[in-house]
C-alpha cells in the first residue's frame, strides 16, 4: 500500500469519525501537495545526473551491455573503466560511482549538455527547472560549477563542470556518488 493510500485511508476515517475540521483537512492537503511537489522537482533533478546513458548505481554488466570492453582498465583503489581518451567511468563494488568526459565526444547529459556546450545555459537550465543554484569556484586553469543532488535514500550525487571563464564552454563534465545504498 502507497503512502498516498495510507494518507487517503487516515484522512478519510478522522472525517468521518468527526475528528478533523475542514480547515484541518485543507491545511494537511496544502503540505501534503507541497510535499509531493518537491519530492517531484527533486526526482527530476536525479535523472539529469547521467551521462552517456550510465547512471550512479548502474552494474559494469550494464555499462558494457551499453558500450562494450573499454578501451583500458585501471585498478588503483577503484576500478576504472576507459572508453577511447575522453570518457571513463569508476566503479566500487562492482557499481558505477563516477562518471567524466572531457572531451566533445558525444556523450551527453540527459539534456543534451555536454563538453562545449554552454556553461550559462546549464546554470540556467538547472536554476530554472530544478531550482537548484550552483556552488562556483575557480582552479588552476578552469572555474567550476557544482551541484548537489539528492536521492530519495538521501545519498547525493554531485555534479562538477569545469569550463572555460573567457569562452565559457564547458570542458569537462564530472559526476560522482557520495554513497550508493
């Protein structure tokens, strides 16, 4: 049973019962739509948090169902997987718990973002539909952008761009898991 139905039942059973008043029930239906509203909102943002079509979380049978062997593998700490020069994809425990081009390769974002793209367009696009705001600051040769993104089991994904300040053209693009569960 859905938590919508167990609402649904409680509700309808303080109605009859003549425990709750109109106002009561209007104002439970108020935080409940809100609620529903940004688990929604929140849901969408996660599956933005892909790239190439691998998601956090995804086995290697699945990444090679989708790409094949890679190019090369590395085994330091954490297996990684690397497709061609420009695409690689770390794994823990046999799950995918990082993903990075930096390289306009074709590999793109569920949006369509990707290496080359726009960095304002991306700033907008998330602000705009997710209302998220990204964290910015700058390295040694590139400025970036980052967002946190969280699941509903409340572990994050974090999403890091860097681009170029003068151009802005995004030249890397980096997701990674803070906890798979």
């Amino acid at each position: 049973i859905s938590f919508v139905d167990k609402a649904d039942i409680l509700l309808t059973k303080l109605i009859i019962r003549g425990g709750i008043s109109m106002k009561k029930l209007t104002a439970i239906f108020t935080m409940l739509l809100v609620c529903f509203v940004v688990s929604i909102c929140q849901a969408s943002a996660i599956d933005e948090c892909a790239l190439g079509g691998i998601t956090m979380g995804v086995s290697k049978d699945a990444v090679r169902n989708i790409y094949g062997e890679p190019t090369k593998k590395k085994l330091k700490g954490v297996e990684e997987w690397i497709y061609g020069d420009s695409f690689s994809i770390k794994f823990s425990e046999g799950y995918v718990t990082s993903i990075t081009t930096d390289e306009n390769n074709g590999i793109k974002m569920p949006a369509g973002f990707t290496v080359g793209s726009d960095a304002k367009g991306l700033v907008k696009y998330f602000g705009q539909n997710y209302g998220l705001e990204p964290k910015r600051y700058s390295g040694d040769d590139m400025d970036y952008i980052s967002y946190v993104v969280f699941r509903p089991d409340q572990s994050g994904i974090i999403l890091r761009v860097g681009y170029d300040y003068d151009n802005d053209k995004i030249c890397f693009i980096n997701m990674y898991a803070t906890g798979i569960s």
